[in-house]
C-alpha cells in the first residue's frame, strides 16, 4: 500500500491525497478544503493548487463575514 501525500498551504495541512490508480483522490481535514473532499485529481501538483484556491475563497469569505457581522470582541466593524 503506497503512503497517503500531505497538501499543504503556506505550511498548513490542508488533507491527503491517495494514489488511486493512476490519479489522487483528496481526503480534506481541514474545513477550507471540505469541498475537495473525495475529487479525483491528475496530479499532486493539481490537488495543491485545488487546495490553495480553497484556501484562499475560505479566507475571502470570513473576511468578508466578519466585516458584516462584526470583529471578534462584540463590535460592529464600519467599512
């Protein structure tokens, strides 16, 4: 059985992706990259991207939620 490959971002494991035949199929641990979880993927290199992307959509979102709703200590945030 071959070992499962860490994807990471910026040094941050995002998941695994496991030889499956000859493509990778993402298994996510983090929520950023819960929408990868299970695609099938050509390449490693295909699947960081994948990740990265995720990643990054993750952290536009919370951004802007967080300047919707507020800062993290009760107050409203003015843009």
């Amino acid at each position: 059985m071959t070992k499962p490959i860490v994807i990471a971002v910026d040094g941050e494991p995002q998941g695994v992706v496991v030889p499956n035949g000859n493509d990778f199929r993402f298994m996510a641990v983090k929520l950023g990259v819960f929408p990868l979880d299970g695609q099938i993927f050509d390449s490693v290199a295909a699947a960081r991207e994948a990740a990265r992307t995720a990643v990054e959509s993750a952290g536009d979102l919370a951004e802007s939620i967080s300047e919707i709703v507020g800062d993290d200590k009760g107050n409203d945030l003015v843009a």
